[in-house]
C-alpha cells in the first residue's frame, strides 16, 4: 500500500466520520470565496486547506490554466486558475488565495479571489443553473461548485508527469 | 537478545561479507594467484572457520578449512582453479551459506561430505575431476518446507536500528528546546513593541530621541539575538533531517540477504541444480525501496526457478550443463537503482505468448506486434503460457503485478535475453531522496535548477567575442571547441532578453553524450544539494522540466532536464540587454591574509558585477580606505598585523568611515568573536567553514 493510498484511506474515513447530513435540514458548510465579481462556493469537504501566504513559482510552457507551483509543507503542488477552469475569459489576479482540492491523486491548488468565510447551504435552497460545473444558486447569489464535476474536470484527473 | 543471538547475528552477517568478498574474487579465477587477492580470500575463510567454532557449526570449519586448502593449493601450483574446481568451490560457498542461514531458521544442517572429500581431492593432485562424479552430488539435501511466505516483509513497518532512534530522539529534543528559545525572541518583541507605543506618546522632543536612540540600540540587540537563535534551530534541524536520511538508508543486504538459500531450496525442491550469483549487496540504498521490490524481486526469481529453469536430465538432453546459472544483482548510480534478474533457462516463448494474447482477444491473429509489444504483452494478466500451474508461481497475475509495481515507483522495467542467453529482466527505479547536486541559475526573474551531472563548467565572455555559425551565435570555449549558446529564457519560451553586466554574459555549459551547448543566463546563484521531485502537472508533458526542489527560502526551484536543450532546435537571435542602464557598481573591499579566499571572493563577487578590492590585512586595507571610497568590507577576523576586530573598530571610530559596513567572516564561529565583533558595530557575521556565496551575496545585496 502507497502512502497515497494511505491518504485515500484517511481522508475516506474522516469523511466517513463526519456527522450525517441531516436530510436537507441542517445544511452542508461551504467555503464562500471570489471569482472574478461573483461569490462562489465549495464544500468545504472537498478542501484540505486555505492557503492565504504562498510563493508562487511560474512554470514556463505550462498550459494557461497552470499559474505555477507552491510548497505546501514540503510538498511540491501545482496551482491551476480556478477562473480557467470555469472557462471564464479572464485570468484571475495573482492576489487572491488557494484552495487546495482533495483528490485520490493528491491534493492541487486552486487560485481564487479572496475567501470570504464559511456559510451553511441547505440542498433545498439551491436553485439548479445550466452550468455544467455548479450545483446550484441560492437566493443571495452564492454559486456553489459541484465538487465532484469539478474533479472531474480533465485537468484535474491527476497524471504524475 | 541473548548472547548467543547476539553471536549468531554478528557471525551471519560476518560470513554473509566473507562470502561476497570470496566470491566477487572467484568471478576471475586469475586473481587467486595475485599476493593481495589470494590473502584476502585466504583471509575470509580462515576467519569464516574461526567464526564457526563459536557458534558450534562444525560443519561451516569443514568446508572452511577445506577451501583454505583448495586456495592455497591453487596459489601454490600457478594455475586458477578450472571450471570443474570452480562448481565445487561455488557449492561450497552455497553450502556455507545455507548453514548459516540455518542457524536461526530451525533448519536442518546441511552437510555434504562427499563434497568435503571432492574439495580435498582437488588440493592433492593435479586440479583433475573425474567429469561423471558431480553428477551423483545433488547439492543441497531436500527440505521439509519449501520457502517461507514471501509476503513476510510488512512494508508499513520499517526497522530502523535503535541507535539510530536513540539519536534522533534527542536532536529532537534539541531543536524543540532550540525552537522554543525564538519565544523570547516574540517577548523581546512585544517589549519593543510596547516601548515604542510609550514613545509615540511622548512630547518632548530630547526626550523623544533618547528614547529613539534607545529603541535602535533595542531593537539591534534583539536582531542579534534573533539570528544566532534562528541559526541554531537551522543547525539542529538539518542534524535531524542527517539522521533520518542515514537511518532510513541500508545495505540492500539487510532486505534480500537470504535470496541464495531462498533459490537454492526451491531448485532442489524441484530437483533442479542452480548454481546463484548474488552481487551488489552492499550497495547502500533507500530502505522504502529495496522493501517495495523484494516481492517483486522473489516473484521473478522463482518465475525463473518454475518455468525458465530445467531438470538436469532436461538440460543434458539439450546439451546444457546440468547446473542452471541465476543471477541476482544490485547496483545504483548517482539517482537510479536497478535490479536485475536473470537465468540461463529457456526464456519467454514469445509464440505461444502471441497465440494466448490471439485468444484472449488482446491481439488480433494476423497482427504482427513489435518487440515492445510483445514485452507489453509478456506482463498482461492472464497470460501465464506455464505447461502446468505451481504452487509457487505461474498463475499468471504476477508479472503483471511485478509491472505495476515498478511503474508505481517511477520505473521501467525490462526484458530481454541477456548475457547468460535465457530471460533478463532489469528494474530501474529513481531514488525518492537522494540529493541532486544542482547549480542553481538565474533567468528572467526566476531561479532554475541544472544538474551539475550534465554540467561542464561555468564561465562569462565579452558580448563581443561572441561569434556566428550558419545563423547560429557561437562561444568558443576554455579548450578551444565552438560550441553553440542558447538563451536559457527563450529556449523555456520566456520572453525577454539575457542580461549582461558589463557587456559580460555569464553561461553554463552542459554536456550530454559527447554534445556540449552553452546556455546563457541572467547570472548565477549558487550550488544546492537537493533532492528533486517529479510533481504532478496538468496539461501536456513538458520536456524540458525534469522536477522541482525546494530553496532554502520555501520557495519551489524548478530543475531543467539537460538533454531538452541540447536537442532542441536553433536559437539564432540571442538577445541581450544590459542590466540598468544607471548602473554603477558597488565598490567592496576584501580584506583576507588567505590569497585564496581572496581570489575565490573576488570572483563571486565581479561576477555579480561588483567592484572589487583586496586587501591582505587590517593594515593594508585602511592605507587603501586612505584614498579610496568603498561601499563595503568584507573582512576575516584573523589576520597578521592588524586583524578584523582591530580593522573593524579603527573603522568605527574613523569619523569619515564610521557609517562604512562591515561583514566580518570568523573561521571558527567562535562565539566571543562573534559577540565583540557585534558589539563593536559589525553589520553582519558570516562563519567561514560553512560559507555559503549565497548568504554573502544576500548581505552584500543587502549592505549597499
């Protein structure tokens, strides 16, 4: 077994011993950050950390979506532009924070706006959007990323080159 | 751990080294009549003898003693031991080496007597064997077990040796008591902190700045503190990371030690004769590694033993020696380990492998697949083309496990048939943490990594002596040779010019095969030892990118793979920019009695395009400051003469020269120097011993 087995391991049974959703009562917590004007959000379960302090480190020939890659304790991590990934005309600036997205392959940073906090989404208050990347909008305009398209997104598979 | 296991341990491994060391000299059989070589082996089994004595293996003092005597009569007549003498000698040393092993695995002993008298025979007359005897001697007797689970080895536990352990338990301790010293340090600072608020409050303006004096002179006795703190915390944790490098590093010895038995028993399990070679187990290598390929390792070796080995009666028919031959090696270079397993048996029929993939739907019948596919073909599940299934392997699952395993670590593995004309298969996996020595370059803002492997030097050269070939700028080099020079930033697709400094251009060279190229960079960093890591990109692999490292500052250093620059393509227009039009360059002065640490910190220095002077003592170097400006010193503490302190503290009480900053270097460290030198207003110390021409430059970047 690979250590990263070991953490697919893990990070099952911490997720595992979460509490269980109430049905659609109790709502699910969500990570409310910017992305270009508007508010987004993203379970906070398919995170394994905000990381607001980092050093980017540019990597020439990359595709665009790569904005560079950070040290996160030790660990070498690329960091793909969020924005891009959604296929939003423009980059995002390079002042905002990165999320890193919990993956079977090990965890990839996302480059976002700034993080504004913590909000609990109930399923009933989402309404459905076209987009194939969100699980829906609530009243107030948050835009909540479907966390599982999102890992399948082709950039995000996970390939060790 | 009793005593007598204590014995037996140090008796197994002892005789394990003896029997390497034996032989490794046996491979030419010639060198047993060199002096030097001769004693060595006759030392070995003397000692191997002497050992047996202790652990009451009588048996291991026989077969001892009776290759002494073969040896030396060997010695003695001139002649190497022939190939007959040399099977009986190499049973003899497996035979040794199962008895060892026996003695803590509840075997049987094995002896061999008849053995015992062909070796005695071989010293008493001409080295003549009658050719129909070996025959009747089937080596090792028939065991009860056959081989124990293979899967013995958990690899989630590693076994580290308890000293090993013991240390690292206390450096810890040591940078955690270490750590917690910078506490103060956020104390010292709350202090500051609080202090200055009072000071905002404050009206008077005397009063004002007093306490302004006072709060500098505050505040720079907690910046020294700080940096001997941070310094120490430095220091003992890179003793930690030391230790658990050392301790997660092994011989390979202590994972596949007990490979030869292990073959051994399972041919005379299958009345097969196989004669092992075992090499290279002392290589010293990642622990995590040799443990994840043991399994792989067994696997294919009793894939060998089951289907690529035959009978005796089998390999007479075919006009082979009786005995098969299997080898087992070990061996790393500077970032790769490979293993290598290979036989003399009946290798791979790759016809019946293609009939299987037909069947199996893998392949279509008219197809026509290529070497590498049939080597692909060859680790698919399900295509074991096995007569009959064993008990110990042949299901046919296994090479594809073998494959995945390797693949798993970043590794290749291949087949082919070898030097012994039966079945190859060589693994090749990168080690995980050995440091790759990198020199570490500047280039459009950033810093790369190229691996000092590929590198043959480092230079600068006049814009104009630049020459062109065919569209191409080329440099000429120290040995005359012409080679081309590429733009490190346009070759990577950057954007932007290489700068000079001085219409001076600083390159590296690199060499892979016998091609060499010139890269032209921004400038050069440093040297770091580091270990570098493929990381996971998304999008399209690129070439020219073999990993990334970490810098000292945290940051991720990205390192270059040689070979994409040198097959890349033309780079005809070399554009160069001088570095800040304005530029004037710092004057520094050295001052060293060492002419060597003078040149050596003269060339970093006008490397960085710096002007330099130097200065052989305190003396020398205030006559120059007599008529000279500079904008900083740089100077040792000891010197003939006038020494650093002195120099340092004449400096300080010169009313034209007290702003000047001074960098003292002390050799040792020692800690009353370094205090004094602070005290006397020293802007920086450096210790010579660990001297590093990064953390000069930072200063002097920072100083002027």
């Amino acid at each position: 077994m690979s250590p990263r087995d070991d953490d697919v391991l893990r990070m099952r049974a911490e997720v595992l011993a979460l509490p269980l959703e109430e049905e659609a009562s109790a709502g699910v917590p969500v990570l409310v950050f910017r992305l270009g004007q508007e508010k987004y959000g993203l379970g906070l379960r398919a995170l394994t950390e905000v990381i607001d302090d980092w050093r980017l480190t540019p990597i020439p020939g990359a595709i665009r979506e790569v904005v560079g890659a950070i040290n996160v304790r030790g660990e070498i991590r690329a960091v793909l532009d969020l924005a891009l990934l959604l296929d939003f005309p423009e980059p995002s600036t390079l002042d905002g924070e990165i999320l890193l997205l919990r993956r079977e392959a090990g965890p990839l940073g996302l480059l976002v706006g700034a993080v504004d906090g913590l909000e609990d989404v109930k399923k009933e208050d989402l309404r459905p959007l076209s987009s194939p990347h969100l699980a829906g909008v609530t009243e107030q305009g948050l835009r909540v990323l479907d966390s599982d398209a999102l890992r399948d997104h082709p950039l995000l598979r996970g390939r060790i080159s | 751990m009793s005593l007598r296991a204590r014995i037996i341990a140090a008796f197994q491994s002892e005789t394990a080294e003896h029997l390497q060391v034996i032989r490794e000299a046996l491979e030419t059989p010639e060198s047993l009549l060199e002096e030097a070589s001769y004693l060595k082996v006759m030392r070995c089994a003397h000692t191997m003898k002497g050992g047996s004595r202790a652990v009451g293996l009588a048996v291991v003092e026989e077969y001892a003693h009776a290759l002494e005597s073969v040896f030396e009569a060997a010695h003695k007549s001139g002649s190497p031991p022939g190939e007959e003498a040399l099977g009986l000698i190499h049973r003899a040393l497996d035979l040794l080496e199962d008895a060892t092993a026996g003695l803590t695995e509840e075997r049987s002993t094995p002896d061999d007597s008849e053995l015992i008298e062909e070796l005695t025979a071989l010293t008493q007359s001409e080295p003549k064997v009658d050719s129909s005897a070996p025959t009747a001697l089937i080596s090792a007797p028939p065991r009860a077990e056959p081989v124990k689970s293979a899967g013995s080895k958990d690899l989630q536990v590693v076994r580290v040796p308890r000293a090993a352990l013991d240390r690292l338990l206390s450096l810890s301790g040591r940078a955690l008591s270490e750590s917690l010293m910078t506490q103060r340090t956020t104390q010292e600072l709350r202090q500051l902190s609080q202090n200055m608020e009072r000071l905002v409050a404050e009206s008077d303006l005397a009063r004002l700045q007093q306490g302004l004096r006072a709060l500098a002179d505050e505040t720079q006795a907690v910046l020294e503190a700080q940096s001997q703190r941070a310094w120490a915390v430095q220091l003992a944790n890179k003793a930690v990371q030391n230790t658990v490098n050392e301790a997660l590093v092994v011989q390979a010895r202590s994972v596949f030690s007990d490979l030869g038995p292990m073959v051994r028993e399972l041919g005379a399990s299958q009345e097969k004769l196989v004669e092992v070679r075992v090499r290279g187990l002392g290589t010293r290598t990642e622990r995590r590694l040799l443990q994840t390929l043991w399994e792989p390792v067994v696997h294919l070796i009793r894939n060998a033993v089951d289907h690529g080995l035959q009978r005796p009666q089998e390999r007479r028919a075919a006009g082979r020696p009786e005995r098969c031959r299997l080898e087992f090696s070990v061996t790393t270079s500077r970032d790769r380990l490979c293993m290598v397993v290979e036989d003399d048996g009946v290798g791979f029929d790759y016809e019946k492998i293609r009939q299987r993939a037909v069947e199996t739907g893998r392949l279509k019948a008219k197809a026509e697949p290529t070497q590498a596919q049939m080597q692909e073909l060859v680790f698919e599940v399900g295509l074991s083309t096995a007569e009959e299934l064993t008990e110990l392997s042949g299901r046919g699952i296994g090479l594809s496990v073998v494959r995945d395993v390797v693949h798993s670590l970043g590794g290749t593995i291949r087949i082919d048939t070898g030097e012994l004309g039966g079945t190859r298969f060589t693994l090749d996996v990168p080690l995980t943490f050995v440091a790759t020595s990198l020199l570490l370059v500047e280039c459009a803002d950033q810093v790369f990594g190229i691996p000092s492997g590929n590198l043959n030097g480092i230079n600068r050269v006049k814009t104009s002596e630049l020459s062109e070939l065919q569209g191409q700028r080329m440099v000429s080099l120290a040995d005359g040779e012409l080679v081309p020079i590429k733009s490190l930033a346009k070759t990577l697709g950057m954007a932007g010019a290489v700068q000079t400094v001085g219409q001076t251009l600083s390159y590296a060279i690199l060499r892979v095969g016998s091609r060499r190229l010139a890269l032209a960079v921004d400038g050069f960093r440093s040297h770091l030892d580091a270990v570098v890591r493929p990381m996971e990109l998304p999008g399209p692999r690129l070439s020219w990118l073999l990993g990334g490292c970490l810098l000292d500052d945290g940051s991720v250093c990205l390192v270059t793979n040689p070979s994409h620059f040198i097959a890349g393509s033309q780079d005809s227009d070399l554009e160069l920019a001088e570095a800040l039009e304005e530029f004037r360059p710092a004057k520094i002065m050295v001052v060293d009695d060492s002419m060597t640490t003078r040149l050596m910190q003269t060339a970093i220095l006008e490397g960085k395009g710096y002007e330099v002077l130097a200065a052989r003592s305190g003396v020398e170097a205030m006559d120059i400051l007599k008529d000279q400006t500079v904008d900083l010193v740089v100077s040792d503490i000891q010197m003939p003469e006038m020494g650093g302190l002195e120099l340092l503290e004449t400096i300080k009480s010169d009313e034209k020269l007290c702003k000047l900053p001074v960098v003292l270097l002390s050799s040792l460290g020692a800690r009353e120097d370094v205090e004094r030198g602070m005290k006397l207003g020293a802007a920086a110390y450096l210790v010579k011993q660990d001297f590093d021409q990064e953390e000069l430059l930072r200063l002097v970047r920072q100083l002027v």
